[in-house]
C-alpha cells in the first residue's frame, strides 16, 4: 500500500506544540542511532497497535532495517497468526441454536468472511462447519473489521487449534513459540517480517495473559526464566526503545536484569548477567499527561527518585495518577513522552525516517477514524493473510 504522505504532514501541523517537540525530539534519536549503525527495539501493546496499523507498519521498518528486535503481547501475536486484522460477520449466537451460557456479553457469534479458495485450503487442515457458515450469512446481522483470529469462526478455532501444534514444535526444537510461529506467519506481520530478517520478537512475561490458548503456548514453550533473559538480551543491545501502547512496561524494560534502576541488583551480585538502560533512549507514545507530569516533575525536581529515595508513596508527593511504568521512565535522563494518539504518532515518525535516512517504505499506517485509515484497514484485511501451515513443516 503506497501512502500519499500530504495528509501525514497535516497530521503533524495539527499536533500541540510540545507534542510536537517531544516527537521531534524522538525522531531526531531514531535518526542519530540508525546512522551510527545503532540498534532501536519496539515494546508494543496489543489492541491500538493492531487496529490503528502500526503492526503492519512496524513490519515494514523491520524489512527496512530501521528496527532490529520487537517485544510484544500474546493478543498480538495471536492476531498475527490469522492475519492482523479481519471481516467479520456478527448475528445472534441464539439464532444458531447455542446456549447463552457460552456466548459472550450480548449473545453475539461471529463468522470470519474469507474468499471461497481460503475456505477448501482451510478444509484440508480442520473439519468446518459449512452448514454454519451459510445460516450466519443468512441471517441479519453487522459486518466490521476487527482484530483476527479472535472469536470468529472458524479462524479463531484454528488460531486457537494451530497454538497447540505450534508449541509442540516449539518444544522438540528448543525455541520459543514465537521463532516457530514465524515462518509460517506472513511477511507483512511483525512475526513474519522478524523471521525473514533474522530478528528476535518475543512475548513479555507482563504479556503473556491473552490470545488465549496462544499466550498459554507461548508461556509453555519456554521458561520463564529463558523468556526474560533473552527480553534483557534484546533491550541491552538497543540504543533506542521505543513503547507503543503498553501498560506494565517498568516489569518489562527495567525487569529482573536491569541495574540502572536497582531491579537487577542482586542478579548482578549473583553473577548473572545483566544490563543498564542508562544512556539509552527511551520513548514512549501514549495519551496518559500524567506521564508528561511525572516526567516534568523529575526534570525539574527530582521528586520521582525523591519519593523513592525516601520511601514515599509518589502518587501522593505529586498529586497524579501515578502508574509503575512512569518510575523507571521519568528517572531516564533520556526518556522521551510522546503525549499523542499512537495512530497520529507512528506514521508522522515513519514518514521522517523516510525523508531523513533515505528510504522508500511501501507501507505506512493512517490513523483508523481517518479515510485513508479506513482504506488502511481494508487493505491489511486483503493482504495481509493469515499463517500457512505447510510452511512450519518445512
């Protein structure tokens, strides 16, 4: 999908002023790093990251080689296994003849609507129920997009299905899911992208709660222990961090490995191994101001590491709601608040790579509610197909 990048620069010209010098700011490190041939790794939530096209738009910077390494949710990765995003019909499950008790909140069922060749390639992997299909075709009912391999049948039964032969490969060769889900995922997600570049993407242990028996594969292909190990390996190699739309990111970017801020103390002294985010730049987009606030008042103050340095509750001394992530975050002397919708963010620091660091990306994401974002999602539906099986036996 070849963007038209006028409506990008409107997007940044509307931004409020320190929004915008926060995001000039971000982009200036990207840029800095990527020409000393540095290294910049993502920490991407679920949800927004999908919906707004940033998945698909994070792909094509890991084909481009502007990010070297993506952390992750068990919600996303199942998403990526059926195909990132997709349409969906949704009747009355009762109409169907199921039992209120298993549908969810609003009796709803859904169908995913996939081209008649998918179907008969589908059938050689699965029995499906086309006397199903056909009575949620002819009943009334919406059609949307949405995030894949979720609820709809029968894509989420075989997400949910493919998990489990997934794990067991997983298992036999002693790598995470994620690695093995990889090649058989489509180019144009983050899984299939990090595959055909080499590059580590994984699931955060915070993250591991979701996709349901997708995010209990992935936590049982590996220990935990290997898990956050090799999350510290990625996060110590970068010079840039940049988080999308995640919660619980100071049990992910500082973790049990991390000494800067005190957590890896005792891995340290053990002899582990262990890594400092001091000196690296973090960013993080999100439309929190309090994590503006937090991150003002340490400038200024130093109340955050004050509040910690006496043990007192911080909430409290600065008189904001007051999340864990933004501790570690407003102590970084090279953190980054990006306050701004991810879906504005991300393609406004896409487009400046493009111009700055000479590249040609073939794909850049829109903000949903826009035309071009609705056009966005309608071509990741058609394009961005979900895992081919026949692909993980080779």
């Amino acid at each position: 999908m070849v963007a038209n990048r006028e409506p990008i620069e409107l997007l940044y010209r509307n931004l409020p002023v320190d929004t915008k010098e926060m995001l000039d700011r971000a982009i200036s490190n990207i840029v800095s790093a990527k020409k000393k041939d540095g290294k910049v790794v993502v920490v991407t939530g679920s949800g927004p990251n999908i919906h707004e096209g940033v998945t698909t738009l994070i792909s094509e910077l890991i084909h481009k080689g502007i990010i070297d390494g993506v952390t992750t949710s068990s919600a996303v990765i199942a998403h990526e296994m059926a195909g990132a995003l997709e349409e969906v019909k949704r009747v009355d499950g009762k109409k169907l003849g199921f039992p209120e008790a298993m549908l969810p909140k609003g009796s709803i069922f859904e169908a995913t609507l996939m081209p008649a060749d998918f179907i008969k390639q589908l059938e050689k992997e699965m029995l499906i129920d086309t006397a199903l299909l056909e009575k949620i075709l002819s009943l009334d009912g919406s059609v949307i997009i949405k995030a894949a391999g979720n609820m709809a049948y029968p894509l989420g039964l075989r997400t949910e299905n493919l998990a489990k032969e997934i794990l067991f490969f997983a298992k036999s060769k002693g790598v995470p899911f994620e690695v093995v889900a990889g090649a058989g995922a489509d180019r144009l997600t983050m899984l299939g992208a990090a595959h055909a570049k080499g590059i580590p993407i994984l699931v955060t242990i915070p993250q591991l709660v979701g996709g349901g028996m997708v995010g209990l594969a992935i936590g049982d292909s590996i220990s935990l222990t290997e898990r956050a190990t090799k999350v510290a390996k990625m996060l110590q190699s970068a010079d840039v961090i940049i988080e999308s739309a995640v919660a619980l990111t100071q049990e992910i970017h500082d973790g049990p490995f991390e000494t800067y801020t005190g957590h890896g103390l005792w891995s340290r002294w053990e002899g582990y191994d262990t890594y400092s985010l001091k000196d690296k730049v973090l960013i993080r987009i999100d439309l929190d101001p309090s994590l503006k606030k937090a991150w003002e008042f340490e400038k200024q103050s130093s109340k955050v590491q004050a509040a910690i340095d006496e043990g007192l509750p911080k909430t409290k001394l600065m008189s904001i709601p007051f999340r864990m992530e933004m501790s570690g975050f407003a102590r970084l002397e090279k953190s980054i608040p990006v306050v701004a919708d991810l879906g504005v963010a991300w393609p406004i620091i896409a487009l400046r790579l493009e111009q700055q660091l000479g590249i040609s990306l073939d794909f850049i994401s829109y903000p949903q509610q826009s035309p071009q974002g609705q056009e966005m999602r309608k071509w990741i539906v058609e394009n961005v197909q979900p895992i081919v099986k026949k692909k993980l036996f080779q």
